[in-house]
C-alpha cells in the first residue's frame, strides 16, 4: 500500500509524545510533502516519517495529522477501518485503511474513502459525529493491558457513528491482532514480569499447602522476586521501516 501523508499547511515537523516509554517523538522529513508517499524509520527513539517512491499496482491509504476527525453513516451500518498513533497535546496520526472518515484540512471539509466497497455518503457537517483523542483514550479501561500503555501501540480501530437529529451514536471495537506494539520491548518487559509475580504466587501458595500438610509448618518470609521497570533501550537499527 502507498500511504500518503496530510496535514494542515504550515504543520509542525516535530510531535512530541512524552507520555510514551518507547518512541518519544515523531519527526516529519522537510523533504515529505503533501500527499506523498510515505513510511516510518526508526532513528533511537524516534519515528522519522520519510518520502518514498510510490509503488505501482497497489492501493493508497491515508494518514491525517489531526486533533479530531468525524464519521458518517453509522445509522446505515457503515464502518470505517483506521489506526491511530496517540501523540501529546491531543494529536494523532491516523490512518485510514478502509472505509470514510470526515476530516478538516485547511479550513475544508473533506471525506477521504479507502476501498471500491465503500458506500458514498453525503456530508452534512451537522450530522457528523467528531472523534477526538479524548474520547479514543476513554475506552482504555476495555483493552486489557494494553490500555496502561496508550502511547505505545499503534492501534487498529474499527469505528462507526454519526450525529443523525442531534443523537450521537458510536461503535468502537479494537483489533487487536492488527495493533501493533510501538513500546521498543517496554510492554513486552512489562507482561513478562506478571507473569513471573504470579509464578511467584502460585509457588508461595504451594509451598505453604505441602508444609501445613506435613504438619510442623512455620511461617516463613517469602521474598517475592524484585521487578525492575523495564528500561527502553534505543533502537541502533536505523532504517526499519514499516
């Protein structure tokens, strides 16, 4: 797929995104402009969105630099496919991969679509239904573990809704065989050490079961393993792309 970048003019090259433990930044390349292909390389810790040649005989999706966007159609059962990168002060990268979404670029409204199914809607800006990173980020209590690390995946989102007669609507659902893990081995770090504390557990459990069972069973401490916060170590491999 050819994934071409927008965003509004005089857009800033650098976003920060303090709140992550991997990829502290995402740097924009001067030499990206508008609507051209792009894709990510990692430099330490950042994502350095670079221009790439457009690939021939594949298909374009499209990647918005935005503090919201708006769907359409929900009333009608239409879905959009998108993922979100969540960066500081309320930004996003999102990607639309398959479906519509409304967007504002430059003071105009516009509805991008992403495959030959989707169903052409008419926008009637008092009917969209406007998605922010707030309301994303709301639904985080509902993704497991991942939603402690909001900053560290790129999420796969399928959403729909719409403002149809003033009444909102929202469909939300996570994909999470197609989220990917942006937290340069943090989340992974993080998962190991549970499992490890309640290997410790279960062992503290059993020991105490077999000595009350043998009779004569004295209390004893039970250090449980200490768990050092996973550190991010900066990626050397320059030059990954995806």
């Amino acid at each position: 797929m050819n994934k071409l970048f927008f965003a509004d003019k005089g857009f800033s090259r650098e976003i920060m995104r303090d709140r992550a433990k991997g990829y502290k930044r995402i740097m924009i390349d001067d030499a990206l402009e508008m609507a051209a292909p792009f894709s990510f390389e990692t430099q330490g810790t950042d994502l350095v969105a670079v221009p790439t040649e457009p690939a021939d005989g594949v298909g374009e999706v499209f990647t918005f630099l935005c503090r919201e966007f708006g769907l359409v159609g929900g009333d009608k059962g239409l879905r959009s496919k998108l993922s979100v990168i969540f960066c500081d002060n309320g930004w996003m990268l999102v990607t639309l991969h398959h479906g519509s979404l409304v967007v504002t670029l430059d003071g105009q409204l516009m509805m991008p679509q992403v495959g030959e199914d989707v169903e052409a809607v008419r926008v009637i800006p008092d009917n969209v239904l406007w998605v922010n990173a707030d309301k994303l980020l709301g639904f985080s209590k509902y993704l497991e573990n991942k939603g402690q690390f909001m900053y560290d995946f790129e999420f796969m989102f399928e959403l729909g809704g719409d403002n149809t007669k003033g009444m909102g609507q929202f469909l939300f659902r996570c994909l999470h065989e197609e989220t990917i893990d942006i937290s340069l081995g943090y989340v992974a770090q993080y998962e190991q050490n549970l499992v490890k504390r309640a290997e410790a557990q279960e062992a503290k459990k059993k020991y105490a079961q077999v000595a009350a069972y043998f009779g004569g069973y004295q209390k004893h401490e039970f250090d449980e393993p200490e768990y050092d916060e996973p550190e991010v170590e900066e990626d050397d491999d320059s030059g990954v792309e995806w």
